[in-house]
C-alpha cells in the first residue's frame, strides 16, 4: 500500500472530490474486505496490470477510476 499522504493529494478527474479509495489487487484477506465494507480501500480483483487504475472515486454515483497502478513502484 502507499502513503496516506500520496492519496490525499489526488482529486478524482471527474468531479474532483478528493482522498479517494485506493484500489488494491490480488487475492483479498479478511482483513482486506473489512477495510472495503469500511471504504478505506476498493478491492480490484486478481487480474491487473501496469495500466490497471490505482484510484477510484469515493462518490458511489461517480465512481470513475485513475492513475496507473504500474507507476508505482510496490
Ligand atoms: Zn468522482
């Protein structure tokens, strides 16, 4: 996971409400899909890659998603 701090600076492209969720990968812990029924992290599924997105708007009538996961480097 990545720093608080580099999720406060974004702002979702669309309608620009910021702190959005971070979208995490791969197979989910318990321990993640609490964090996600708490909407602190979006789960992303098993399959992804450099271009899969890395942020999603915490708006649920928004719900766009940004960034490339591949540009980071976790
Ligand atoms: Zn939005």
């Amino acid at each position: 996971m990545r720093l608080p701090q580099q999720i406060l600076l974004e702002v979702c492209p669309r309608c620009e409400t910021g702190y959005p969720l971070e979208i995490v990968y791969g197979f989910a812990s318990a321990e993640m899909f609490d964090s996600a029924l708490a909407g602190h992290i979006a789960l992303g599924g098993c399959t992804f890659d450099d271009d899969s997105p890395a942020y999603r708007c915490r708006r649920a009538d928004c719900e766009t998603e940004w960034g490339r996961w591949g540009d980071f480097p976790d």
